[in-house]
C-alpha cells in the first residue's frame, strides 16, 4: 500500500495514488489528470470541441462524471441521451438521476422508452440481450439526429474486461471496436463512437465523481452482479494492482490491433434487411431479437 503524503506536484495533502505514473495527487491536480487524458483523446484524434456530441448518459458513476468533464473542458455543442429499459423501480431511478444532472448542467435531456424485458423474455440472456438494444438505440439516435460523434462512458477497466469477453466468445472481429474513436460510415448508419474515459481506471472516475460531488445513482442493475464480466473485471484489478501499468499497456494494444482490423470488418459489413442498418448477415442483431418477441 502506496502511503499518501504531499501532492508530487505542490505541497498539499495528497488524496489519491495513480499507480502507473507513481504520483499522488491532490484535487486540484487528481482534477487535472483526469482531464487531461480525456484532452489527450481529443487531442490526439482530432475532435473539434464545437462538434455536436451526444453523451450516452445512463444515470451512473461514468456517463455522469464524462458529461461533467466535458461541459468542463469546453464541449460547446453537447447533449444527452438516456435509454430508458423499463426496468422495475431501478430504471426509474436513473432517469430521475439523469434529468437532475442535465438541469444541473444546462444540457438537453433526450429519452428513448424501450422495454428489456419483451426482449428477453424468450432469451435468459439478460446482459447480452441489454448490451445490443443499448448499441443500436444510442447509434439509430446519433445518427438519424445528425449527431457527429456519440460519446459513451467506458472506462479503462471496461474497456479491457469487454475484450477479454470479446476473446472468450471467439469473435475476433469484434476486437476491431476497440479504439478510443471509431469512424462514421454513412453507408451503414454508423455515427462516429468516442471513449473519451479509455485511458482512465474506474477508481479513478470514481475519485474524481466523489472530490467534485458529481451527482449520480449508485444502485447497481440486479443483473450486473450475476455477470461473468464482473468476476473479469475483479481479477483485472489485482493484476493491476500488482503490476501498474497492466491495463494501459493492454489497452494500447487494443488500439494498434483494431487498427488493422478495421478494414476485415467493413469488407463483410451489409444492410440489415429489416431496419436498414449495419449488419454482418442479412438481419442485424437487434432485428433478430425483435423478431422473437
């Protein structure tokens, strides 16, 4: 255990340890960090912060603390999107969460009303089933809206535990949207995807939600902790914690692979069929879920 004693950087009490920079900080500059990586991805993408972004905000820790932090470092033309699943009381509870923190912002509150459960009641699948509705509706949104970038809040930890389930599954092409800003293809109704968190650990985002008294519901989805992901993600933390530095060097890998897969993935992409979207078959994925309703 790191002992927290001065800022690396000034003379105040530091309040967290970043383990890959061996640095402590205090809130000024922990404030600093933070927004600097996500600088560095509009930096080093080239994303012009007068583009018109639309931040998929769920009403948790991430999608919170990234709308905060781009209001922050000067997004001049942002809105939100809340997808509402219709889940019992808890999906209540985040849209009441996400029309706060968009008053409190001054960003327009977009809802888009989607029952999960017509959707799984044939399949027990139940955070598989959610993670296709949630990248169609975002994506349908953003794109028919004119929207050049959509802005989602996946941190470092997710980012790598999502390749990892990716590997598992034995979908290989799927590693190809692993990157910190995926290109629009007009062609297929695919709007511009931005991780603006991709270099930043979820204890970190959570630090950073906590000094700045972000607001945001910390109730988890019941389903969550019955995800093998989490067990992933529990086991990528020790690792991390162990060797710092881990999951950034995985991530940078990431990057440079789905690089060279992009251009396998466009080859076989087609029109779905049924909705007109981006489809590897003849169906898209959200159709065929459709269809079993």
């Amino acid at each position: 255990m790191v002992s927290l004693e001065k800022c690396s950087k000034c003379s105040e009490e530091a309040l967290i340890h970043v383990g890959w920079k061996r640095k402590n900080y205090c809130k000024d500059h922990f404030n600093e960090y933070v927004e600097g990586q996500v600088k560095k991805v509009f930096d080093k993408f080239k994303i012009d912060k007068k583009s018109r972004i639309c931040v998929a905000l769920s009403g948790g820790k991430d999608s919170s603390a990234l709308l905060h932090i781009l209001k922050k470092i000067g997004c001049e033309n942002l809105e939100a999107l809340h997808l509402n699943l219709n889940i019992n009381e808890y999906s209540k509870k985040l849209l009441e969460k996400s029309k706060e923190i968009c008053e409190k912002l001054g960003v327009k509150l977009n809802v888009v009303d989607v029952n999960l459960f017509n959707f799984v009641e044939k399949n027990r699948k139940v955070c598989k089933v959610c993670g296709v509705i949630k990248r169609y509706n975002f994506n349908k949104f953003a794109f028919e809206n004119n929207f050049e970038y959509l802005a989602t809040g996946q941190n470092l930890n997710d980012i790598v535990s999502h390749a990892i389930m990716t590997l598992y599954s034995g979908y290989l092409l799927g590693l190809k949207n692993f990157s910190p800003v995926s290109k629009k293809i007009e062609e297929f109704g695919l709007t511009s995807v931005i991780k603006p968190l991709f270099f930043l650990q979820e204890r970190e985002i959570e630090t950073y939600a906590k000094i700045n008294s972000i607001d945001y519901l910390r109730e988890k989805c019941v389903y969550w902790e019955t995800s093998f992901r989490v067990e992933v993600k529990k086991f990528l933390e020790k690792l991390e914690e162990k060797n710092p530095g881990f999951l950034r060097k995985i991530a940078s890998s990431l990057i440079k692979l789905s690089s060279l897969l992009e251009n396998f993935e466009i080859a076989k992409m087609r029109k779905c069929k049924i909705c007109g979207f981006a489809s590897l078959g003849k169906i898209c994925s959200f159709c065929k879920l459709k269809a079993k309703i």
